[in-house]
C-alpha cells in the first residue's frame, strides 16, 4: 500500500513522468467537474440515450480491468519506476495476459464512459485527452521497463498489445 501511495517526483520516477502524473490530475479535475457543468447549464446537446447506455457499460468494463490490475498486480504503482527494493518482476496472469497495462485500459474505459452515460459532449473531450496522455505515459513507461525490468522483453512478444487487444 506504501508504494501505492507515493507522490509524483519521488522514489526514482523520471521528470518527464512527473509532469505528466500532474497533468492527469489536473485532467481529472476537469474530467469530474466539466461533465456535471455541462448537464446542468446545457452547453452541448444531450447524447442519445442509448449512447448514455453504452457508457455504463464502458464503466463495468472500467470496474472490472481496474480492479483486477490492482488485485493481479501487487507491483502496481502510480509512478514509474523500478522498485529493486521489492524485487520487482513481470506480472503477466490475469489481466495482464490479455494486455500489457490493464489499469490504463480500465482508466482510459472509465474517462470516456462516465461523460457518456452522462450524457456530456465536453466531459468526453477531455476523457478523449486524458486517455492520450495515458498513451503518451504508455510509450514511456515501456522504454524504462525493456531497459530496467528483467523479462519485460519476453513479456512484450507474449503479449503484444499495449492497451487495446488487436488494435494497440
């Protein structure tokens, strides 16, 4: 749990990593607040219904890969970075089997579904802005583990995709 807890800039994380942990919180911020002002003050027509629908559904799917990438995963961290002090090593059961970074998928399901079921065009902007971070932080956060973590390499040709299974 301590290592889950970590703030950005400590414990050997990149600076580059840093910003970009603080850019999704501002993100985030953004993400909870715009959806709730655009429903009550109408600044973009509502969303079908059955588009609403769909996003609950995104977020069962978010619950799910959320959940289990904590439970499968008991290296997870908010930072990357190595932990040498855990003997850290490759998770690839569970979730992890089917793509190489489950709690970015889960985040990125969560970012574009909640504006969807409610029903908000600009909360869904900004979902679509935090999954590119995300994606951003993917790329990164791959270059440290081919380099740093023993059996990434391995990994990486067992399961090739990095966030969405056939498409990337």
């Amino acid at each position: 749990m301590a290592e889950r807890y970590r703030k950005p800039g400590s414990g050997g994380q990149s600076r580059s990593d840093k910003f970009i942990v603080y850019g999704l919180v501002i993100g985030f911020i953004a993400w909870i607040a715009l959806p709730a002002l655009d429903r009550r003050f109408g600044w973009a027509p509502r969303l079908p219904p059955w588009v609403e629908a769909g996003g609950g559904v995104l977020l069962l799917g978010a619950a799910f890969f959320l959940f289990r990438s904590f439970s499968d995963n008991t290296f997870l961290s908010p930072l990357v970075r190595i932990q040498p002090e855990r003997r850290q090593q490759v998770v690839s059961t569970g979730v992890y089997g089917v793509v190489r970074h489950p709690m970015y998928l889960g985040a990125s399901l969560m970012f574009v579904g909640g504006p969807l079921l409610l029903g908000s065009a600009w909360g869904l902007l900004v979902g679509l802005g935090l999954v590119l971070l995300l994606m951003v932080r993917i790329v990164g956060e791959e270059k440290l583990l081919a380099r740093e973590l023993e059996g990434h390499e391995a990994y990486r040709r067992r399961v090739p995709y990095r966030l969405v299974p056939h498409i990337w």
